[in-house]
C-alpha cells in the first residue's frame, strides 16, 4: 500500500475523477490516508486479514456490487471478527442471510475517520441503519465494543474500506428463522388463503428451495376472486391455481427500495409491470399493502388482489 500523494496515475484518474477529487481535497486536511488503484472487492480479494470476508463475498455475489459503481464505504471484518463471531453460526446461515449481514455492512459514500465529528445515523445497502460514533480517535460502530482500526480510512478507486474487530449483525427482522412457506402457515389473519392456494398449486416443495420473491395476497385479496377464477371445484383446478401463483413468484430477492418502473418476469415466464409514486403498484390494479416481510429463503410483499397473468388460458394449457 503506498501513501497517498498528488502522484496518482492518470490511469486512476481517468477511471475515477469523483473519487480523486474528493480525495485530494481531503489531503490538505490530513495525511492519515492511503490510497489503492483497485477496487473494494480486488483490495479485499488480494489481501491479508480478510478470507471469511472475500469467500462469502463471492458466495452471495456481494463481491459484483462492490466491484463497480459506487462510491461505497465497507465496513470490513477481519477474519479474527469473524472467528469470534463463530463458524457453527454462519454455517447455520442461508446464503440471503449472509448477503443481508454483508450488505448491512455496506453504505453509500465515503465515511472517513478522521473527518467525522459526531454520532450519525446511516443507512445500509440492507435498508438498515447502523450508528457511527467518534470516540477517542477513532469510530464505534453501533457499540462501545464494535470500532474501525486501528488501520482506518483505506480509499480506493470506488470508496473507503473501514476494517472492523466485531461483524455487525442486523435486527433481528431481517434474520427470521421461518421460511417463505413457514411465514405463510404462521400468520393466519391475513396468509391462510396463500398457503392452500400453494398447496392447490403444488407449489410448496418448490418455494422451501431456492430464493425467491412473492408478492403474495391477502386472504381479503383471495375474497374478491372466490368461486370464480379461483374455484378448487372446477376442471383442471390443480393447474389454474398453479399457474397464478407462479405468476406471483419472482426468482431472488427484491426489496422494495430495489423495485423499478417497468417489467419484472415471474416465475411462469409473464411480466409484472411495476408502477412507482403513490406506493407500489402491479398490472395498474394490485397495490402493496406491505412491504419487505423477510424469510430465510428470500422477501415477501403482501398485496390487495390476486395477479392473473393477460394469456392465462394458454398457460393453463400448455
């Protein structure tokens, strides 16, 4: 690693004016900083102190988001944070539940040692805030017992590196022990009807493997279809029932704070158009009532009608 000077190369500068920028106006105020022509993801890939941290990196493919974009600052535990916080637990973990600790660890912009005054909220790429503390020279993260260091304020071509002694873990709502399925058998006011409706479908075995999305109805949703699309009576139930709700299943995991205006593909192969401002809106009639219900093996959005794919007669028979 080699002190940071005015002497970067213009290769750096070409790949990265913003960050330059930002760092040679802080060079006038301190020389704690050190700089390094790669990337988050390559400094962590290439050097010592951070195997459990590069491995589960590329486990959950955190290590493409910290590759690009950004500025990011990581928050970075160090294989001895890692050893306290015990092998047996992260084994016991799902891969979304290492991407949500690792993107807890993870915020937008540069956050340097040095330059911080007083205690701030910020928010995470998981959605979830962490405190940062000024305390003696250097930051406490959430706690007296979580700090940056003592090596601080590594800046690369796209934001800070911050090692920590501690992994940070988030609130307990995003670690839920229940699965998708587990969640739906659990809340009986408003989830009953999606359960039997999975059942239905034969598609329970399916939803315990893998990640997944659900934008799931509500049983009041299910009421306004009830002996009519949605009748276990009728020919061919079984596969009516199984269509719509592969239509309301979406491969990975997407939060809210992650939807866009446009298309998203469901499982059945039919897109889902997304309409963003006055809340979440599906297909111009579905509404989100709520948001970001996590499970061990992906997120669920509960809302207010049953999505019924444009050409449901061609995928009931095909």
């Amino acid at each position: 690693m080699k002190q940071f000077s005015f002497q970067i190369s213009q290769r750096a500068c070409n790949r990265n004016m913003r960050c330059l920028c930002f760092l040679l106006f802080f060079t006038f105020s301190s020389n704690v900083w050190c700089y390094e022509d790669v990337s988050i993801t390559n400094y962590i890939k290439t050097h010592n102190g951070y195997l459990f941290l590069r491995n589960l990196m590329t486990q959950t493919l955190v290590n493409e988001t910290l590759n690009q974009g950004g500025p990011f600052t990581l928050f970075a535990p160090s294989d001895g944070a890692f050893f306290s916080f015990g092998q047996d637990k992260l084994n016991a973990l799902s891969v979304g539940q290492l991407k949500r600790i690792l993107e807890y660890h993870v915020v937008n912009g540069f956050i340097l040692t040095s330059s911080e005054t007083k205690d701030k909220n910020l928010t995470t790429l998981l959605g979830a805030s962490i405190l940062i503390s000024p305390h003696g020279g250097h930051l406490d993260i959430n706690d007296n017992n979580t700090h940056v260091g003592p090596t601080s304020d590594i800046i690369v071509q796209n934001g800070v590196i911050q090692p920590i002694n501690h992994v940070l873990v988030p609130p307990e709502k995003y670690l839920p022990d229940e699965t998708i399925i587990q969640v739906f058998l659990l809340d009986n006011i408003k989830f009953k009807d999606i359960y039997f409706a999975l059942l239905f479908g034969n598609m329970v075995n399916h939803l315990e493997n893998g990640t997944y999305t659900v934008f799931a109805p509500t049983d009041e949703a299910f009421a306004k279809h009830a002996n009519r699309l949605l009748d276990p009576s009728q020919p061919n139930a079984n596969r009516i029932y199984q269509v719509i709700m592969q239509y309301h299943v979406i491969p990975g995991e997407i939060r809210s704070s992650s939807l866009k205006n446009g298309p998203i593909f469901s499982e059945v192969g039919q897109a889902i158009n997304i309409t963003l401002g006055n809340g979440v809106i599906l297909n111009n009639y579905a509404r989100v009532v709520e948001a970001d219900i996590y499970a061990v093996n992906g997120i669920i959005h509960a809302i207010d009608d049953v999505l019924v794919p444009p050409n449901i007669q061609e995928l009931i028979m095909g």
